[in-house]
C-alpha cells in the first residue's frame, strides 16, 4: 500500500509547491518537494489525464485519472473536486467514492472518508473484484491491491484514526477476505493486528501472524513485513530501530517508526516509543499513514488511561 503516498517517495530537493493545508485538523504541513525529473514525470502524466478528461469530462476513467494525478501532485483540494463531479455524473460507481474517501483521509477529514469509504461499501455488495490499476507502478508492474481490497483497507485505517476500534476490525475483516496476494495480506494484517490488540483481542492478533514469514517474496510491502516479524518475535526490534535513525528513506521512515512506537509501548518501553512517534511526527510525511498514525496516538497518549 505504501506506492499510495507517491510524493512521499519523491521528496528530495529543488521543486516545492504550494502550501499545503490540511482542512480538518486545522493544521499546517509543509508543501512536498520533489526532484526535476519526478516533477517533469508528474506533470507530464497530469496533462495527459487533463486533455483525456478536457476531451470527455463525463468518462468515469477520465475523472478517475485526472483526479488521481492531482493529488500524487498534492492538489488534494482539486481531487476532491474532481471526484466530487465524479460522484454527481456516476453515482453508484464505487471508485469514485474510493478515491475521494482515499483524499479526505490525507486531508484528515476522517468522517467525510468515512462516509465516502462506507458508502463504496455498499456498492460493491454482490459484485466481483478488480484489480486497481497502479497510478505509480510497482518494480513488477503488477498491481496487489483491488478495489474492495482498497475501500475496506482506507475504511479500517480512518475508523482506526478516529479510534473506532470495534468498526476498524470489521473493516479489516472484510479486508483480509480479499487480500489474495502476499502483498495486500501483509498490509492488512499490519493494520488488523494492531486494532486488535486495542481490542484486547490478542490471541486473534497473534493468529494472523502465522501467515508472516521471513522468506515471504513481497513485491513492496517489506516494511510491514519487518514490524510483523517484530511482534512475532523473529526479527531484532534494536537492530531494526538503528537503521531506522540512520534511515534517509522518507516514506519507509514513516512506517517503520510508527511500527517500532507500538512495539515498544506494546512490551511498557515508554520513554522509546514515544521517541519514535515524535520522529516520525517531525519529518516531512504528512501524507503517508504512518504519520497519521503516529500523530493520531501522540494525542491518544495524552488522554486519560491510555493503553497500546
């Protein structure tokens, strides 16, 4: 699922754009940067999606695609709006609600996504996946997550946000019945196995992680991999947390702190893990879910009889 955060993977140096204001947190976040050649690459695949969209703005793909290259440029206020069109003109096709739930969740409008990933939930009752295609292919160029897939993951993750752990658990339950690659199964049990033991359900936790295996072939998701391995107990969280401060990798960053934070507040190590929270919280990874996380438990953890 990490491919989701395009630009957190490109922020290097040189090209910054617009502020970016996150609507419903009230927060501030620094705009992306980006290097010249990814810029030139996104610009270049926005204007492809904006001519096939200027060219027929009621194609359901053409909104789709257009909307989607506008928020892996951080224009997430114009993807919205785009996907809100979208919704008007197609309003039983679930992708749409899929996407602008995908967007409101970056934008930390956490009900709004809610509703949008809820109500694509409906629609797809009854009806056969399908593989998403991947707006930033993968090194195979073979997509792993679909659309079901995809609206109960997002679903699980915005209940988990705002701490609905009972709903986040039936989201990822219903996410976990079409995981059907190692890849998405990985992603979704990193989720699940935390919401779970939020849940106090421990023994159901720990049965998801008899699928995690070292010698798994994953196509991108290995830094789930890695946090799962930890909480199985066949992977050095010490080691791991090293190369993490060593680690100039923005994205894996994110997602290995944040699976380090609950590792450590899971066995009482306080002190390390909010020490990783607040390094994830002070990079510049806003937008990937790690960060949300990681942000959404540092407030957690001020709150009265807090417990991993």
């Amino acid at each position: 699922m990490q491919k989701l955060f395009l630009f957190c993977t490109l922020l290097i140096s040189f090209h910054v754009l617009h502020a970016q204001y996150s609507i419903c947190n009230g927060k501030t976040y620094p705009a992306p940067v980006f290097s010249d050649s990814a810029l030139l690459k996104l610009n270049a695949n926005l204007q492809i999606a904006k001519t096939n969209y200027q060219a027929d703005s009621s194609n359901a793909d053409h909104i789709i695609w257009y909307g989607r290259r506008l928020a892996y440029l951080a224009r997430y206020d114009e993807a919205i709006a785009i996907f809100s069109k979208g919704i008007a003109l197609h309003p039983t096709d679930a992708r749409m609600y899929r996407h602008r739930g995908h967007r409101y969740l970056t934008t930390r409008c956490y009900d709004k996504a809610i509703a949008d990933f809820e109500r694509a939930g409906e629609l797809i009752k009854g009806k056969k996946d399908q593989m998403e295609p991947d707006g930033i292919p993968n090194a195979k160029n073979t997509p792993t997550s679909s659309l079901q897939s995809n609206i109960w993951y997002h679903l699980g993750l915005a209940y988990y946000l705002k701490r609905d752990y009972a709903k986040a658990e039936e989201a990822y339950k219903n996410c976990l019945k079409v995981s059907n690659n190692p890849d998405m199964y990985v992603a979704t049990a990193n989720w699940y196995y935390i919401t779970l033991w939020k849940l106090d359900k421990v023994a159901k936790a720990n049965a998801l992680l008899k699928k995690i295996h070292k010698k798994t072939k994953l196509i991108e998701n290995t830094d789930y991999q890695t946090i799962l391995l930890i909480y199985k107990g066949e992977q050095n969280p010490a080691e791991i947390r090293t190369k993490f401060l060593d680690d100039t990798s923005p994205l894996s960053n994110a997602a290995i702190g944040f699976g380090l934070a609950t590792y450590y507040l899971s066995i009482g190590h306080a002190a390390e893990g909010v020490d990783l929270l607040r390094r994830v919280t002070e990079g510049t990874q806003w937008g990937s879910f790690g960060y949300m996380a990681a942000e959404t438990m540092l407030g957690e953890l001020h709150r009265p009889h807090f417990t991993f």
